[in-house]
C-alpha cells in the first residue's frame, strides 16, 4: 500500500495537462492525442470566460480538447478497482487523477493514470490486472482431491509440478499431475475423483429403504410398514471402506394381547400379531354380544369390543296400529300371532318366531283403514260412479275432473291409504298471456285469475272500450280495441280545396276517408279561378292537421277580373277583385241591348257574370 501511495503522489505531481489556462500557457488541441484517448471533443471552444454560456462554466484547458468551456464542478463516476489490483484518485471533479496499480504478480493492460474530463468521462480505457507471464497463480482445485506441495501459495515457477490425490474413498481416473507452463498457465487438469461404491445394501420384508444413491459417504434409512416394529440400526453408511455400517434390519409385526372364549361360547384363531382375526360364536339359545370378529391393529389392540354370549330375547314386536298380536313369549324359537280389528285390511304376515339373529322371521302386519267419500271438492266431480258415504278399501281409488275454468291441483287418481283420502283442490285456471291490443299498450297485474288489465292507445287512435278487464277463469273478459282517429277532409273546411293524399311515394286524388288518420300526409291545391294561398302540405296528428314550417290553414283565394278590352268607370284599377261590380259602358252611337247603352258586370273567380257584352249599332 505505501508503495502504491507514493505512486500516486508523483503521478498527482507530474500532471498538468487538464489546467485552467492564463494569458501565458499554451493548450493546443490535438485530433489524434483525443482519439487516442477515446474522446470526442464535443464541447464548445472558448478563449476566455466570457464566450462560455452558464453561471457554472468556465474556459479551462480540457487536454487534447484544447480551450472549451467546462463546469469545473462536474463530476465522473468513481472508478472501480481491478481484479487482482487497486485504484486511487484524488478526486472526483474535472481534473481528478485516478491511478491503478496491480497486486504482485500481475501487471496492468493499459494505462496506469487516468484523469476526469470536462465531458465526465475518465480518459483512457479501464486497465485491467493481468496475470505475469513469468509466474503461474494458485493451483486449479479438484473435487475431492488435494495436491502435495505448500498450501495457499499464490503463484508458482515456470516449471513446479503438483500431484494430486484423491481424498479416502473416491478413486482416481485420469492423470494426476499438472505443471506451470512457460506462458504462465497451469496446463490442463485431466483428473477426476470418483466416489467409491458399497454395493446395494439390501431390501427388508414388510418395510422399504429410503435413499438411492450407494456410494461414499451416503446413507439409507429404513423404515416398516404400520403393523411392523424395526429390529436393529434403521440408518446404514456406506464408508471409504467400500462396506455398510452396521447391519441389515428387519421389520417384526406388532403382537396383541390374547383372547379368551366367552362363556356359553366358542373361539377360532390363535395368531394375535398384526392383522390376524380372531373369531366368536355362541352356543344354541345364545346370541354374540359385543365384536363377533375382532382383528389385531397396527398399534398393538384388538378392533371392535369385548365378546360375551347373551340368552336370545327378540322382545316385543313392531306395534300393529288397528290390530294386536298373541303371545308373551319372546325367547329363542317363540312364536307370536296378527290379527287385524274387524273392519280393517290384514296386509302382511299372521305369525312370526325368534330367531338365531335375534330378530322375529316377519316385520308386524298392516292393518289398513277404509276411506268414506263425502263430497267431490269444490268446482269439481268424481269420473267414476261413486256416492256420498261410499267406503272405499285401501288401495282403491277415485278419479276427479274440474269444471270449466279450473284446473286440477294435484293428481287426478286418488288412492285411499289406510283410511286417508287426499283429494286434489279445483282452483281458477289462470289466463295464458297478455291480451293483445293493436295499436296500443297493455299493463297487467298478473296471469291468475282476477288479474287486471290495462289498456292505452297510441297517439292518433282512441279507445274503443273498456279501459280494464279481468282476467276470469282463463280468458280476459271484454277487450277494447284502439280505432283512428280521423282528420277532417280538407276541402270541407278549406273553401275550393283539392286534396291529393301521398301512398307508395305519389300522390292520389281517389282515397276513401278512412284513409286519413295517423300520419298521412296530403298534397293541397284549389279549384280554377282560385289560388292558394298558405302551406301546400300537411299531415294528420291526433285527428288535427299539421302544416309544415309552422304555418297556419291555407285559403284558396279567388282569382281577380282582368279588365283588357272592358270600358270601366276611369275610378277602377286595371285588375278587379271578386265580387266586385262594374259598370260597362258602350261608345256613342252603340248599345248593349235595345234602348240600353250600359250595363252591371259582376267578377266571379276570375270571369265576368254575365260574359263580356258586345255593344252593336
């Protein structure tokens, strides 16, 4: 380390190339001194502070750069040591000196002084610590082997040879020994260390062995099914030896304690060890209480519970509801009787014995009630020819059917069973759907009977009907239905009116009036000697006309009288309104009539009434 220091203070020393520069020095770039470099000169030539822009950079000498206006502030990455080496810097700003150093035996691939730049960048490329050629480093190493020699030696001689040996119990395979080679590498280790192997160490009966690998050091471990017991080392380990340790287990099966046979009874079976049965009977008259068959448990006790021999006693059988038994004996081989009560179905057995397993050979008999027929339910009536307090026998049946307008609630054929008959309930049948209503809108409660319907027409039509019905047994009661509603024809209300309704995109002057309702749209003109004055089409809404663009009601107004030709009081204007009268007058020595000179004409739509007068001599 101090020698590395004391490199580091000449080198700080004897650099002076990256410097602020006064009016005396020299810094002359160099294209080839920077490529050497690995620079590339980017940033702004200066000669002075003033053609530097920014409060923090200055003109300073940045190397083979020359003058260049650089942030003496900046700072480059700290450099990182070498493998086998070492760096130090002074710092870390423009300007900084870094300087490498290797450890002994290795010498640097590059430069040894790097210096921090007005880019931020160290020049030069990072050195690296190569192994001298005249030294080979420390030793390969070789799984399970060691080599003679001295221990922890970092380099060797050209030349040194090592052994290696492999550890106890790994066997060699190729060549042992390496040397340092004049180029300073270890020649190549062509040596591998095989463990040795002890053989399979064997399989135990009722267990397994868990572990597959049989060679030095590793081991196997042995374990018993349930019901079986280890006997010996349950670990074995195969040694440099090339043999097991200790020996092969063996697994033992567990043991139960031992049975005895009960009193007024019998065993058969000895074993008592892992899954042997024992078995137990009874003598005559004598049934097994508690576990007949019993079998040794992996833990080492008998399943079930302790055998005994009991006097066989069937007890009391099943009551028979609406009859009794006979007999109050209820041992081994008794025997009971059944009878039914008078009136009802004896279905079933009439007696029944004890027997060996302590049941009765036949479960109690049934004695089924009769059904009495009161009335068909409500709405409803029997198929089948039955009357009012008929008894019906279990298992007969009755079928029913509903009125019209019901429907059955449960099933049509009803069985009496033992003195019950269940009938079904008639109820209201409900409707199947909607009502439908053309040109209008429908809200209902529901589809059960008594629901109740609403109905709305849409814009243009009216409800023909009833507002609400309900739906009654089925159907809905009377519907309405929605009609147009009709606008007014035109020309009864528009004086001289002609109307011409639009159909399958023209226009029609034959249409029946019905046609005018919702929507329909109609062309208007007048009659000769009128003229239109007003909106030219309209359309029905709501049973009123609608005019386009707002405006109001047209009106065929009646054409004026030309007056060409007409000799009128000089007061009239050259066209005459109508209704309006003149009077005509014929030139001197002419008259319209005999004895009459003038005469009243009177503008009817556009001609005169009567015709134009011709005056004669």
């Amino acid at each position: 380390m101090a020698i590395q220091l004391e490199i580091f203070a000449w080198a700080v020393l004897t650099v002076c190339v990256y410097t602020s520069a006064d009016s005396g020095s020299v810094c002359a770039p160099s294209t080839a001194a920077a490529a050497a470099e690995g620079r590339s000169c980017s940033r702004k030539r200066c000669t002075a502070d003033s053609d530097c822009r920014g409060r923090n950079k200055r003109c300073l000498c940045d190397g083979p750069c020359g003058m260049s206006c650089v942030n003496p502030n900046g700072t480059c990455r700290e450099p990182e040591a070498p493998t086998h080496g070492a760096v130090l810097f002074d710092r870390l700003t423009f300007g900084g000196l870094a300087v490498y150093s290797c450890d002994d035996g290795h010498v640097l691939s590059e430069q040894a002084q790097r210096q921090c730049t007005g880019d931020r960048e160290w020049t030069w490329q990072a050195p690296e610590c190569i192994r001298n050629s005249t030294t080979c480093g420390e030793a390969p190493e070789v799984v399970h082997a060691m080599y003679d020699g001295e221990r922890r030696r970092v380099s060797f001689d050209v030349g040194e040879r090592l052994l290696y040996r492999c550890n106890s119990g790994f066997y060699r395979i190729g060549q042992p020994y390496i040397y340092c080679g004049e180029n300073g590498q270890w020649s190549s280790v062509q040596l591998t260390c095989k463990a040795r192997s002890c053989g399979n160490p064997g399989d135990i009966a009722n267990g397994r062995r868990e572990g597959l690998l049989f060679t030095y050091p590793n081991r196997v471990t042995y374990r018993c099914n349930p019901g079986y017991t280890l006997q010996g080392r349950p670990v074995r380990v195969c040694l440099s030896t090339q043999q097991w340790s200790g020996s092969l287990p063996h697994c033992q099966p567990v043991s139960c304690p031992a049975l005895e046979h009960p009193e007024n009874g019998h065993r058969f079976g000895t074993e008592v060890t892992y899954n042997k049965v024992v078995k137990f009977s009874c003598s005559t008259g004598y049934i097994v209480r508690g576990s007949a068959e019993r079998t040794c448990g992996a833990d080492g006790t008998w399943s079930g519970e302790e055998a005994s021999c009991a006097v066989i006693n069937c007890g009391e059988p099943d009551p028979v509801w609406n009859g009794y038994w006979e007999g109050r004996d209820y041992g081994h081989r008794a025997e009971i009787s059944f009878s039914c009560r008078r009136g009802f179905l004896h279905v079933g057995a009439t007696s029944a014995v004890c027997q060996d397993d302590e049941t009765w050979s036949s479960p109690s008999p049934h004695c089924f009630g009769k059904c009495e027929i009161e009335r068909p339910p409500s709405h409803g009536s029997f198929s089948s020819r039955v009357y009012s307090g008929q008894l019906l026998s279990h298992g007969d049946s009755v079928e029913v059917t509903c009125d019209a307008g019901y429907q059955l609630e449960g099933d049509r054929r009803v069985t009496c069973d033992n003195g019950t008959l269940a009938l079904p309930a008639c109820n209201p049948r409900p409707c199947d759907g909607m009502p439908v209503l053309d040109d209008g809108e429908v809200e209902v409660t529901g589809l059960a009977h008594g629901s109740l319907a609403t109905f709305s027409c849409v814009r243009g039509f009216r409800l023909d009907g009833p507002r609400q019905t309900t739906c009654y047994l089925g159907s809905w009661r009377t519907l309405p239905s929605c009609q147009p509603i009709l606008c007014p024809q035109l020309d009864e209300i528009v004086d001289d009116a002609r109307i011409h309704l639009l159909r399958d995109g023209s226009y029609e002057s034959f249409f029946q009036k019905n046609d005018l309702k919702q929507g329909a749209e109609v062309l208007i003109s007048c009659a000769p000697g009128t003229t239109l004055q007003g909106p030219r089409k309209a359309e029905c809404d709501d049973g009123q006309w609608v005019y386009r663009a707002g405006q109001g009601q047209p009106v065929c107004s009646p054409d004026p009288c030309p007056v060409n030709g007409v000799n009128i009081q000089s007061d009239h204007p050259d066209e005459v309104r109508h209704a309006e009268r003149v009077t005509f007058r014929c030139a001197d020595g002419f008259e319209v009539e005999p004895g009459q000179t003038q005469i009243t004409l009177t503008c009817e739509r556009g001609q005169w009434t009567p015709q134009n007068p011709t005056c004669t001599e």
